[in-house]
C-alpha cells in the first residue's frame, strides 16, 4: 500500500451536505466567481442595448451614450423632475426636502453622497457648479425648482457669493450647523476626495517675482550670516515663518528648530503651588517605586519590573497631577484620559499608597496580582478595574489609544451626545515606543484631524527598551522633526534652569552650536560619569568655551548638567501650561513635548 500512488491533499474528496466535492472543484469555483459576474454584466449590458434597438435608437452616437450613462453613472436614485414647475418656497423650506430626500433614498454617508451628487452635477468638470448646473442636479434627485426658486437656493449655498458652488460649500449646506467644539474645526473645512482643487485661487494670488527685491533679502541674509554666523539666520527665519504663519501666509513652518527651550524664561507663566513642596513629593514617589521593585525581586526571583522609566518621568507626572489633570466631576467635560506610559506603572501604586489608596500589602506584591492582593505589572484595567482606566505598556499600544479617545471626544461633542469640551488627553510614550508603526500612524492620523485635545509627552531618557538606543544622533531632533510634520505644535523640554542660563547667554551661537553638534551617546556619558572636571574639559575648554563656565566649580557645572528640563518643575509647568492653552484654543494643532 505505501507504493501506491495518491492523490495529492487538495484533491481528496470531502464530504459536504450530502454530496461528493472536490477542494479542485472548489477551486475552480472560486477562480470561475469574477468570470461568471463579468458574463453577468455584459448580459444585462447587451439587454439594454438590445432595448435601445428595439426602441428605435439606431444611431452609433445614440447606443454609444447609453453605454456611457450605464458604465459611469454613480448608483443614485435620481427622479425625473417636471419641465415646467411654479412656486416660491424658502431656501429653508428647500433644505428640509433635500435633506428628507437624502434620507429615504441613500444608504451611503453624506461624505459618499455629497462627492456622488457634486459629480455628476458638475458637467463641465470646473470644480465648481454653475445655476443651471445646480437646478438641474435639484430636478434629477426629485426636488424640481422654478426659476425663482432655484436663484434663491443657489444663493443659500453660494456662502462666499462667488457666483459658483464649491465643493466645501455644497458638502456643508448639505450637512448644516455643526455644535462648536473647543478643539478646532478646521478639518471639517478640508477638501475631501478631489474636489475642489486650489491650484486655480493660488496660481491668481501669487505675487510677481521681483528679482531686485529677492536679491536685497539675499543680501541681508549674507550680512547677517558674515557678521553672527549662521546660528542667528536660523532664528530669524524661524520667527519671520511664525509671524507670516499667524499673519495668514500660507508657508510651511520648520521641521526643526535650534536645540533650545521652545519657551524661554522670560515667557514661563509664575508657578502657582509650593515648589520645595511638590519637589519632596516627587522624591519620595520616585523613591518608594524604586523601592518597591527592587523589594518584589529580592522576595520572589524573577518578577522583574522597571525602575529608570518612571524616575526619569516622574516629575512630570507629579506636575501633571497636581496642577493640570482634571477628575470627572470637572466641568464641562467628562475628564481627562491619562494613558501613562507603561512601564512608569509602579510610579503610579507608589503615589496611590501615599494617598492612602493602595495598601502596603498590595505594593509589596508588585507583580503578583493573581490572588487579587497585588499589583499588576502595567496599567491593566481587567485585573485592576478600580485603578486602571486604559491599558498601556509599549508597542504603541497608548498612542494608538490615545488618538482614537481624543476622536471619541470629538464625535460625542459634535453629534450632541455628550458635553467633552473640558476634556483633554494626554499620553506619555517612551523614545523607544516611537519606533513603533503604530506610535507613527497615531501620530499622522492625529495630526491629519487637528486633534488639539490631544497632548502627547516623549519620555527622551535614551533608554530605548522597543528601539535601538541611536547614540550618535540626537533623539529630541529626530522627534521635533516626525511631529511638526506631521502638524503638531511641538514644544522641547531640554535645558533646566541653571543650564539653560547658558544657552540663554550665549551671544554669538557658539554654545547652541556645539549642543547640536554633541551626540546622545556623549550626553549620556556625562550623565553616567557625573565627572565635572570631566565635562569641562571635553565640552567648554577643548571648544574654546572654557570663559562661559568660569564663574561654576565642578560640582555646580556637573549639578547644572544633571538638572535637565524634564525634571525641572517650572518648565514642565510653562510646557504644560501651553499644551494646555492649545486645547482650550478655537485653532491651534495637537500638542506634543519632550522631555531630556
């Protein structure tokens, strides 16, 4: 038997309601399915000629425009209107049938609909609808309108009194008023599909090159570069970008910016609680969630845990929570969403055991949840439903969450379902995390729909557990760069306020220039080495900046160093307090920050 031959697996008969059938059989069932619908359809096309023969319409031209209406025509049920139609309706009274005839005949979204009428209306392929255009498109979807009629109802949709209908206005007296929103709505004026486009208003708008007036910018850029260097040309540009931005120029702004506090000192809003305070508090949170780890793993081999995330974004957390996190009851809202980043988590058990919401007993079996008298590794709603809202940890998983939570808002409050114009929510991702496919298309969709409830914090610790650690680049760059493509109102959080003095001082561009230039691997050795003599040696004397540091000892130079802006309060406080303008803010771009 086993020198027999046999048939191959895919040909073995099955048994199937009664009948014999073969997996080839099936195969050529599946193979056949689009060939037999291609037959099916060019039956009833050839039905449908037939007919127009039968008809008396024998004319190429003739057959050749039925072809054309049965292969292009959108799926629309469209009505046959009357040739001659009398009245004197309001454009008010016109909407509502319009709209009562959108719901009864369509199954698709106004998106589809709106993009299905549009084009088969516009005739001429102008982008914009003309009156008779408009009128006709009114009597083919059931709503014939007289002569007066149609005037008037083409004047409710001619917003901007062009004398044409744009697709913007067509597809927004179509939808009607909207419910204000505190984040912005400028995505719902975005063009969607390919109408309209803007290239005809552009190319009519832009100005006449002047060779001699171009040549005189050229010339003052030149005397500034001879004189300053070319640090001082890149923030005039900047700030010539930003003010032609808020002026209404259309130009994009930069995708990097020089490696500087995005808000000086001189902007930092007053902090408003007790500093010395909130400091000690920070230190004994980051204290006893070190402390916790390292107790679960003395007592139970292998339970593992991570100490440096939270140590490094502790601050920011402490000032988030007491200054700026907003709790269900607040008004006008149903809160924030906190989707801290996940292996922070034993931060977050450290300060609920001093609120005195966690028991000891339940922090010192960290990771050894399953009893119910513990604590999970990372935010874990299922086995903690009283403390965790959203799942987070890494991959991704919190950006990608976050962004949809920031869309949910936004549709609860535009749909009058829920009041979510106080609600904010902020996501804490890791520099290793924004490897992640997911981290970046969170990023692109968030930016795409101007979620400015929306705040992201990048945790740049260069402790990349999900990426490799790129010491010979400079991570807060690379990051500047992804979010404000993407749209974001990025702000750096680099420099502490005895370092960022320095920056601050820097009177011909030489220190800012040297930052940029000195990579994260050496960064992080200095911080490693905690060495300032060290420092001084290899940063300011070997660059002929040894005078900037004079007035320091070592130990006050390597302090300074040590004291970045993420664990600087009082930066942490004026970046939070900008992100969170730009959420209350009419306009505005979702916020992101990072940290050093």
């Amino acid at each position: 038997r086993a020198l027999q031959p046999t048939a191959p697996r895919w040909a073995s008969p099955r048994r199937h309601t009664g009948r014999t059938r073969t997996r080839a059989g099936w195969l050529f069932r599946v193979l056949a399915s689009p060939l037999q619908l291609g037959v099916m359809a060019m039956s009833r096309l050839s039905s449908t000629l037939r007919r127009a023969v039968r008809n008396g319409d024998r004319s190429l031209s003739s057959l050749g425009a039925v072809v054309a209406t049965r292969a292009y025509t959108p799926m629309i049920k469209f009505r046959a209107g009357s040739s001659a139609v009398t009245g004197n309706r309001s454009a008010e009274e016109l909407i509502v049938q319009l709209r009562n005839i959108m719901e009864k005949d369509s199954t698709a979204g106004l998106h589809q609909l709106s993009n299905e009428w549009f084009a088969r209306a516009d005739c001429d392929r102008s982008k914009n609808l003309e009156v008779e255009e408009f009128a006709s498109l009114m009597g083919e979807v059931g709503l014939p309108l007289s002569e007066t009629e149609a005037k008037t109802f083409f004047d409710y949709f001619d917003k901007d009194k062009a004398g044409d209908i744009s697709y913007t206005e067509f597809t927004q007296a179509l939808r009607g008023d909207m419910p204000q929103f505190a984040a912005s709505l400028a995505f719902m004026n975005q063009y969607r599909g390919h109408y309209p486009s803007s290239l005809v208003s552009l190319k009519s708008d832009l100005a006449i090159y002047d060779k001699e007036e171009a040549a005189e910018w050229i010339e003052s850029l030149d005397a500034v570069i001879q004189h300053h260097g070319t640090l001082k040309p890149r923030f005039l540009i900047n700030e010539l970008v930003d003010e032609a931005i808020r002026k209404g120029v259309k130009v994009s702004q930069p995708i990097l910016t020089p490696m500087v506090n995005t808000i000086p000192t001189s902007s930092e809003p007053e902090y408003p609680g007790d500093l010395a305070m909130e400091r000690r508090l920070s230190n004994l949170v980051r204290w006893n969630a070190a402390v916790m780890v390292s107790d679960g793993n003395k007592r139970a081999a292998g339970v593992g845990g991570h100490i440096g995330t939270f140590a490094s974004v502790c601050d920011m957390i402490e000032v988030g929570q007491n200054h700026f996190f907003r709790g269900k009851a607040f008004p006008g809202g149903m809160g924030d969403q906190i989707y801290m980043q996940g292996h922070a988590a034993p931060g977050a058990y450290a300060r609920a055991y001093l609120e005195q919401r966690l028991s000891l007993e339940k922090i010192m079996n960290f990771r050894q949840e399953v009893d119910g008298n513990g604590v999970s590794s990372y935010p874990h709603p299922r086995l903690m439903p009283d403390f965790w809202e959203n799942p987070t940890v890494s991959m991704g998983i919190g950006p990608l969450q976050a962004v949809t939570q920031a869309r949910f808002f936004r549709y609860l409050h535009l749909r009058g379902m829920a009041d979510t114009s106080g609600s904010r929510v902020w996501c804490f991702i890791g520099d290793g995390e924004m490897d992640e496919p997911e981290s970046i298309y969170a990023i692109a969709r968030a930016g795409y729909e101007r979620l400015n409830n929306l705040i992201m914090i990048v945790n740049c610790n260069y402790q990349r557990l999900d990426g490799p650690v790129r010491g010979n680049s400079k991570v807060m760059q690379e990051f500047e760069g992804v979010f404000r493509g993407a749209g974001y109102d990025a702000i750096k959080v680099i420099w502490g306020s005895e370092w960022n003095s320095l920056v601050e001082n820097d009177h011909d561009g030489r220190f800012i220039d040297l930052l940029e230039r000195t990579p994260d691997g050496d960064c992080q050795r200095y911080a490693a080495k905690q060495d300032g003599a060290l420092l001084r040696k290899e940063m300011f004397e070997d660059n002929g900046l040894g005078d900037r540091v004079a007035h320091w000892s070592d130990d006050e130079l390597i302090a300074a160093y040590m004291q970045p802006g993420g664990h600087d309060h009082k930066k942490i406080y004026a970046a939070f307090s900008q992100a969170a303008k730009n959420a209350e803010s009419g306009g505005g771009a979702p916020g992101v920050f990072g940290q050093n």
